[in-house]
C-alpha cells in the first residue's frame, strides 16, 4: 500500500527577501515578505501528498491562527491530520532571510508546541506507523520521540527515512534504525565529523553514514545534487531546475517528499533519487517553502531530463 506517515513540525514561515542580514543594530530594507506554512515534516509531507501518495502526518499544534493555516495547508494537499493541538502552547513559527538574486536562505525556528511532542504521542499513533510503507522523521522532533518512532517502525518492518536537520547530539545506534539517512553538507558533517566542501568530500561521508548503521546515505548537495551510497555503489544525481532558481528554502524538504513518495510507489532507489532530485528543481523555481511544491504531474514530466552519475 502506498501510505506514508511523518513524524515533524508544523510553523508558519515569515520569509524576508533582502540583499543581507541585518548586522545587530543595523536595519536593512527588504524587497518582499510572505507568510506561509511551512516546518520540515509538513513540507515534507506536502510533497509527498502531492506526489500521489496518501501521506499523514504525526504533530502538535497550539490552538490559534497558525494552526489553522496548518489544517487549511494539509486539507489542500490532502495530507492526513495526525495533529494534537495544545491550548498550554503555541503553534511554531520561523524567520526565513531570503537573500535578493541568489535565492539563497538561512532560517531560524521556534517549534512551539511541536517541542512538547512525547513518546505517549507516539504510542497513540502507533496503528498508523505500524501500517505505513514508508515512515520519515527529523530532529526538529524532540530526540527520544524520533528514537521511539524509529524504533517502532523498524519492528514492524516499515521502511524509515531520518532526515537529521537540524544537526543534533543522538543516541548511539540509532542510525542503525534507520534504512535511509538523508543529512544536508552542514548535517553529514555534523555526524561524521569530515568536512564536506566537495561532491569528493560528500562521498567520503556517505560512505561513513553506512559504517556508521544506516541502511543506505543520501547528502544533498544544494546546487551540487545528490550523493547517494549503498552496498558498495556510489552515485551522483546532478542538480537542475527547469526555470530561474529563486528561493532554495524548503529545497531539502522537496526532496525528501518526493524521494518517500517514490519509495512508497515501489520505485528503485535510482528511481527515487531522480524522483526527489525532480521534485526540488521544481520548487526552487517558486517563492516559499510547502506552496512552491510540485504535483505528480510536473515531477514526472521533469524527471526525465535527469542522468545518475555512478562514481
């Protein structure tokens, strides 16, 4: 069954396009400011829905306006609300800094409520992991639940993804729990410990992703691609977009929704890679982070001008 369940943040983005941040004590003048939903687990989720593939997600909200924004994203997308809304909190937020001409981002969040995610939230929606093909989670999730979660869905033989952003201390062993590990540059750094400046140095990390427990290790490189490793084979998926780059944020998140929806469909993991690598090269095309993602449409239209690269 094509079902896929994440477990992730909801926040409202306030994206702020500008030529530079703000120094402390400087005002800098912006170009464009746009409110939107965003927070890594339901951009992903979006991605995926859009995709084709009937997709959930697992998370707390407050009880105010940007929870509503949440519900009214997800209805659009037809993503599954798992949310538990918590009126002692508050729905989470970001400040998005766009940088004028390259597109180029830098983000700062506050989870609100979706900090207070437990492990008794994910023993109420343990029937939903158990029976999902595919389940995807990130550290924007307090870290004991993302290890229950992998956990769970292991035993019950569900394929996992982590997407390890933002960087985080975790327990030993715990990307063992996982059949794929998706780390950005700064991220794959943060876990092994080698600098990644190069596709060479990305290959270098992937491979120590899999001596460190995961199944299989996916860098992305932003305008680089895509470095995937497992049982011996290394690949490169180039990075392209159909039209002007103009806002990369959310480009990891794309991708990921794409790469599960994939995996969910049964592709191969070359597959999945070129079906992720689309559906990033596609949002990157539009301004902000869950409303610049592509549907199944487009995405498959797209993923044929992609080549992997075998290294």
């Amino acid at each position: 069954m094509q079902n896929v369940v994440f477990l992730g943040i909801f926040v409202a983005d306030a994206a702020y396009v500008a030529p530079s941040l703000p120094n402390i004590g400087e005002t800098v003048l912006g170009s464009r400011f746009i409110l939107g939903p965003g927070g890594k687990g339901s951009n992903q989720a979006v991605a995926c829905a859009k995709n084709g593939v009937k997709t959930s997600i697992i998370t707390r909200l407050g009880k105010d306006d940007f929870a509503n924004l949440a519900f009214n994203t997800w209805k659009e997308a037809n993503v599954i609300s798992l949310a538990t809304q918590d009126e002692s909190s508050y729905t989470g937020s970001a400040f998005i800094f766009v940088q004028e001409g390259t597109g180029q981002n830098a983000v700062l969040v506050s989870p609100g409520a979706a900090s207070l995610i437990t492990i008794q939230d994910i023993i109420d929606h343990s029937p939903d992991i158990e029976q999902a093909s595919v389940f995807v989670t990130n550290f924007e999730v307090p870290i004991k639940a993302v290890e229950y979660s992998l956990n769970l869905a292991r035993r019950a033989k569900v394929t996992t993804i982590l997407n390890p952003a933002p960087a985080a201390d975790f327990p030993a062993g715990l990307l063992s729990l996982c059949d794929y590990v998706t780390p950005n540059e700064s991220e794959a750094e943060a876990i092994t410990g080698l600098p990644v400046r190069s596709i060479e140095d990305a290959i270098l990390a992937a491979h120590k992703l899999v001596e460190l427990g995961a199944g299989a290790s996916v860098v992305t490189l932003g305008a680089s691609g895509v470095v995937y490793y497992k049982n011996g084979k290394t690949l490169l998926v180039p990075a392209h977009a159909p039209a002007k780059v103009i806002d990369t944020t959310g480009a990891g998140d794309a991708f990921n929704g794409g790469f599960a929806a994939a995996l969910a469909k049964g592709l191969s993991d070359e597959e999945a890679l070129v079906y992720g690598s689309a559906t990033a090269g596609i949002s990157v095309t539009r301004m902000g982070t869950a409303p610049s993602m592509p549907v199944s449409s487009e995405v498959e239209t797209f993923v044929s001008s992609f080549e992997l690269k075998e290294l």
